[in-house]
C-alpha cells in the first residue's frame, strides 16, 4: 500500500492556507477566500476574470481511523485521536496546496491552458456550485447509460488498409 503525500506533515492547517494564498495571488489572483465549518472547508479566487472554488472535504473526527489504532482494535485515548484525526486535516491541506500549484505551473509554462485545466472547479456567473459539481451525476448516468468508443479502435490486420 502507497503512503499518502505528506501523511506526516508537520506544516499547520493555517501555514498551508497561507501558502495557497501567496500561490494564486503570485500567479495573479485579485481575491481570495478561505472559508471553513466542520464538515469541508473551501478556497476560492479570482483570476483571469474566472472564479475558482476547491472545496475540500474534512475528515470526521468521531471516525474510527482516529477513535481506534490503525488495526482499529484499540481505541486511542482523546489526545491521540484528536492528534491523529488533526494530522489527517494538515495532510489534506497540504495536498490542496500541491494541486493549486501544480496546476498553476503547468499553465504558466504552457503544459495546459488555464480555462481547461481549472474548468471543473470553475464557478459560472450567478451559480454557487462548479461546474464539476454540476456535471458529476449527468456523467455518472451517461457513463451507466451509453458504453465508451475504444481508445484504440481496431483497425485491421492492415492497420486500416484491408484491402
């Protein structure tokens, strides 16, 4: 089994809001917002006239996986489980702040185009959900619904040229 990017960070849930923050204004956002309850947390900027929203979902802090031991037969006394279930919000964070700026780099030197690359968690004028978000059940039921056209179609011993 592979280990989680940055499962052992010591890098504070603020430090890598921070981060993101001085990322996408370096990059050219004119805002940014951080805004969070128990449940998800989100950031959202503005740039190139788009408005860009991630929302990351936080993990519950009565789950098993903090309350019990990794073999979760033991439970954890209340300082370890909330030390466990805090080290599972740095390492989320810290993965968001790898993907902004992974993002943002491929677009800067010209691997992929901004529109493209951030267009799933693009937020059209007048709606509060992004368009990944209102796009997810439609695909999910065409991809139910209709099969995929082979990404190597078959073309013939001749390599199309069969005759």
């Amino acid at each position: 089994m592979t280990r989680r990017f940055a499962a052992d960070t010591s890098v504070s849930m603020d430090r890598s809001i921070a981060e993101i923050r001085t990322t996408v204004r370096r990059y050219g956002a004119s805002e940014f917002m951080h805004m969070e309850t128990d449940a998800q947390a989100a950031v959202a900027f503005t740039m190139r006239g788009r408005r860009i929203l991630f929302r990351l979902s936080m993990p519950d802090p009565k789950s098993r996986a903090f309350t019990h031991t990794e073999a979760q037969r033991m439970p954890r006394s209340p300082v370890a489980a909330h030390a466990a279930w805090e080290q599972s919000c740095r390492s989320r964070w810290r993965a968001l702040a790898l993907v902004i700026k992974a993002k943002l780099e491929a677009v800067e030197v010209g691997i992929v185009v901004f529109e493209d690359e951030f267009l799933a968690n693009t937020v059209p004028p007048g709606s509060s959900v992004t368009l990944g978000e209102a796009m997810r059940e439609p695909m999910r039921i065409a991809h139910e619904t209709q099969s995929n056209t082979p990404l190597l179609p078959y073309l013939g011993k001749n390599g199309g040229s069969d005759g």
